[in-house]
C-alpha cells in the first residue's frame, strides 16, 4: 500500500497548511461578507409580509438556516472563536479531500512516465482542479450570501456536480487525447451543462444588496484561486517527496 | 510445461504490470476517499454538519440552503 500511503500523507501534509492558510484569507475576504449577509438576513425575517413568505415557501427552498427556526433542536458552533475553528477545521478537510484528488492523479501520471511531479505541474493540475470544481459550477450557480434566496437545494447539487464532471472529463479529452474531434467533444461536454442551464428562481426577493452579492462572488472566486494554486503546487511537491521516500525503502 | 514457462523478457515485464495496476487501485480508492470528504463537508443534508461547516460551503460555492 505504499503508492496509497505517500498519496495519504501528501494530501494530509498539503492540506492542513493549504486549509489553515485560506481560512487566514477567508477571515478578510468571504467571512465578512457572510456576516454582514446576516445581518440583512436576520433583519429581513421579522418584517417579511406573509404573502411573500407564503411564495418563499412555495416556490422556494428559501436559505434557511437552522439556526433561526430550529435555534433549540440543532447544535450550531457559537459566533466567534467557535465558529471559526469549525469553519478551519471544515477547510482542512476539503483541502485534504482535494489534495487526496490531486496526489491520485499525480501517482497516476508518474506512474506511467516514471517522472516525478514538479511543483510547477501540480499547480497546472491544481489550476484544472480551479476549473472544475469552482469556474464551472460558479457560472450556473454563482456564490451565495446567506439571505439569499435560491432554487431547492438538491436541484442545485445534482447540476453543480454534473457540471464539475462534464468539465473534467471535456478537459480530460482535450488534454490527453489530443485530437480536433475528441477536443472538439470536450468543449461540447464543458459546454452541454451551461446550455441545459443552472436551477434557478423566477422571482428572487432578498435584501441583501447586489453589490454585496458581486463583492461576494469576487472574493470567492480570488479565494478559491488562490485555494488551488496553493493546492496544486504544495500537493505535488508533497507527493514527489513521499513518494520517493517509499520508492527508495522498496529498493533497499 | 511450455505454456506455463515465461521467457525472461515476460518475466522482467510483469513485476512492472503488477505494480501499475496496484498503483492504479491505489489511487482509485484515494481517490473515492478525497470525493467522500469532500461530499461529506460539502454537501451532506445533516443539519450538524451543515452548520459546522457552513461559512465553507458559502466560501466555496457550494450549493447551501
């Protein structure tokens, strides 16, 4: 299990420095955004006429979160201190998630050309990773403040995931394949989820201003860039470090 | 006995064979580990986690209600 073992530790050593280093960034870019959200939130909530909470209901899998209508059933981390180590903790773990991703297809691609991987192509690689899982499903359904109402959630995570696969697989071809009709499939398959179109909500009433929205989707996109970037090239340095550990205790 | 014997140039093939499809599954079931937590930070239904985890799926565009 020693290709399983350097993929594990690279993507555990990546991803606690990548996650402790964006949860830095998110505490001055997307954090505040997401409190000042909820503010407008918790605002709109008394006040909201009973017909529109009636349409909200209707309609809408409005962004309800448990903490306003199921404040003594659902435990929820505290504001502050709390709160945070739960949103670093979260981060680690979708850092180690991802890396594990990455560190597979590195061992993958070293596997087969018996190179190792360099920093620089593990930020290639970590700049798809970008592609896939934060530009594509982000043009269907951009990054949402809390108060903001949006089409029922499980809509919206079926066509966030089929958007994320048919782009990895349209890059997938277009990179590996190298041929016009095999790319010219790929842009297709990147393509064919924005044409079928994202889930979305005819009417949206939220007070949340638009500016704060589009700040918003900046600083997630910045932040996820950076996430990446970040991911990308730690992860590789990671796993050619390991992996040569293991390769040389195999030969000795 | 002949069709069991392997020549040199297939024996020195196969340790090489073995290996790759055992880095392969190696990094197949890394790889269903890395979307299992990703799918379980992101977009588990359970309350606990959702709330847990809450400023993180709105920090990367995931889908939250």
């Amino acid at each position: 299990m020693s290709t399983f073992r350097s993929i594990v530790f690279s993507s555990v050593v990546a991803g606690f420095v990548v996650g402790a280093m964006v949860t830095v960034i998110q505490q001055f870019g997307t954090v505040p955004l997401i409190l000042k959200a909820e503010v407008f939130e918790k605002a709109a909530r008394p006040h909201r006429s009973e017909a529109a909470a009636a349409a909200t209901q209707e309609t809408v899998a409005a962004h309800d979160h448990a903490e306003h209508e199921h404040a003594a059933e659902t435990w929820e981390p505290r504001d502050g201190l709390e709160r945070n180590a739960y949103t670093a903790a979260a981060n680690v773990l979708t850092a180690i998630g991802f890396a594990l991703l990455l560190a597979a297809f590195f061992a993958l691609r070293s596997g087969n050309a018996g190179s190792r991987v360099s920093w620089h192509e593990g930020l290639m690689w970590g700049l798809a990773g970008f592609s896939v899982f934060a530009i594509a499903p982000g043009l269907g359904l951009p990054p949402e403040l809390p108060g903001v109402p949006a089409a029922p959630l499980l809509s919206r995570q079926i066509w966030w995931v089929v958007a994320a696969v048919a782009t990895a697989g349209g890059l997938g071809l277009i990179f590996f394949r190298r041929s016009v009709p095999a790319s010219i499939a790929g842009l297709i398959l990147i393509m064919l989820p924005h044409l079928i179109g994202a889930p979305e909500l005819e009417h949206v009433e939220t007070n949340v201003p638009t500016s704060l929205s589009h700040q918003f989707v900046v600083a997630v996109t910045l932040t996820n860039l950076i996430f990446w970037s970040m991911l990308g090239g730690l992860t590789g340095v990671a796993f050619a470090h390991f992996d040569r550990d293991t390769s040389h205790a195999n030969a000795t | 006995m002949s069709r069991t014997t392997v020549t040199h140039a297939e024996a020195g093939r196969l340790p090489i064979a073995a290996g790759q499809i055992s880095r392969l599954a190696q990094s197949l079931m890394a790889m269903a580990l890395g979307l299992f937590i990703v799918g379980v930070v992101g977009f588990s239904d359970i309350d606990v986690v959702h709330n847990a985890a809450h400023d993180v799926r709105h920090s990367n565009a995931f889908p939250c209600h």
